[in-house]
C-alpha cells in the first residue's frame, strides 16, 4: 500500500490486527528511510486461520476508508496445499514408530555384545527419524492454524517544486557606487600589500643597490682620472715618416 505517513499506519495496523485476534504474533518488522520522514515498512504477521477472512477484508479495503490518503498497489494471496505431506508424515510416523517397538523387543532379547550395538545404533537412527518427522508434522499443523500476512507500505512523497528564476537586477547609481568603491578599496588594499612586500625585504633591495651605486661611482672616478692621461700621451707620440 501507498499511504502519507507508513509510521503512523503500520502502527494502527498493528493495534488493530492485535485486538482482532489476540492470538495473531509479528514475525517480523522493517523500516527503511527513503527520505527526511519518509520510510518504508515492512510488516509480517502469524494469524489465526479462523480469523483470517477477517484480516483479509480490512487489508484488501483499508485504504478505501479514505483516512489514510493513499491506494492499494498490489494484493497477492498464496495458497499452498499441505494436505498430503502432512498424511505421509504421519505415516511415516506411525511405521518409525512400529520399527522402534521391534527393535525395543530384539534389544531386549539380544545377549551378544555386538548384536546389542548393532540394535542400539539402529534404534537410534529410528528415533532420529521419529523426532524429525514429528517436527515437520508440528509445522505442518502450525501453517494450517496460523497463516502468514506481510504487509508492505510505502510513503507519498510530495515532488519537490522547481526553483523560481530570479530576474537579473536592474543598474542603479547606489549600485555603481557601492562596486566602484569596492574596486578602489581592492586597488587600495592591493598598492598597501605591495608597499609591504617592498618594505619587508627592502633588507635585501637596499644593500644591493648602494653597491650598484658605489661601483657605479668608482668607475666614473677611474674614468674622469685616466681620460686626461690618455690624451697626454696622444699629443706626445711623434709624427712617423715613410
């Protein structure tokens, strides 16, 4: 079923199928979330035979109440026929029964060691056989009392609404204002950031620059000392005849 709150519905379910038949049992019960408050659940049930045609109709007509909001999606009834395995299992019984009250009489007139064994072992082996088949013959007669109900509900989940286009803003002076000293402010922020940098390693930038300078300075002095030599000895040298 399909319904708006699968809490809240799994929950009357279960009040509900407890008071009509107070015998009925859970056999289980799981709740998956699929969503914010949205889960889905899963409910199975051991009911009366007797009160199944009951349950049944609730079941069937619940949503047509028309309180819950939602819509039977599916509803699969199986039947199975235990008829005849619960007539071979009980004769089964009855002749591993026969066949343990045979050995009890061999065992009880055997007076070979190994005969005794041989008896002991097979006893055993019958009365396994006996054990296993009344336990089969148990749920056999527990699938004809008691019937099994699962009952799966899923939420409503609304769809989710498609976000709105917003229009893009129209130009204002505010607006040119507010960005344009924004802008400044970034140019600003950015120019003081430099300065800093500069400063910072100005340790290294200065240093380096008055030796540039200096150096600078020495090779202008050399300069300005040996040009006068230079000319001197231009004027000194005599003229050479071919």
């Amino acid at each position: 079923m399909q319904v708006n709150d699968t809490r809240k519905v799994a929950s009357d379910i279960q009040s509900w199928i407890g008071s009509t038949d107070p015998h009925s049992s859970s056999a289980g019960a799981d709740y998956t979330q699929v969503g914010d408050k949205y889960y889905n659940v899963s409910l199975t049930f051991s009911v009366q035979s007797t009160m199944y045609p009951q349950i049944y109709t609730y079941l069937r007509d619940y949503n047509v109440q028309g309180s819950t909001g939602g819509k039977l999606l599916g509803f699969n009834e199986t039947v199975q026929d235990v008829s005849n395995d619960y007539v071979d299992t009980q004769s089964r019984i009855k002749n591993y029964k026969g066949e343990q009250s045979r050995l009890l009489e061999l065992l009880s007139h055997a007076q070979a060691v190994g005969d005794i064994v041989t008896i002991d072992q097979k006893l055993s082996e019958v009365e396994g056989n006996i054990e296993t088949s009344e336990a089969h013959l148990n749920l056999l007669a527990s699938q004809v009392t008691f019937y099994t109900v699962i009952l799966n509900l899923q939420p409503i989940i609304p769809a989710t609404p498609a976000p709105t286009p917003q229009a893009a803003p129209g130009w204002s002076v505010g607006q040119a204002l507010a960005q344009a000293f924004a802008a400044s402010l970034g140019f600003g922020q950015a120019v003081l950031t430099f300065l800093i940098w500069l400063l910072a390693f100005s340790i290294y930038v200065v240093p380096v620059v008055i030796i540039a300078w200096l150096v600078r300075k020495y090779r202008l002095h050399i300069a300005r000392v040996v040009a006068p030599l230079f000319a001197t000895s231009k004027t000194t040298i005599p003229p050479q005849h071919n």
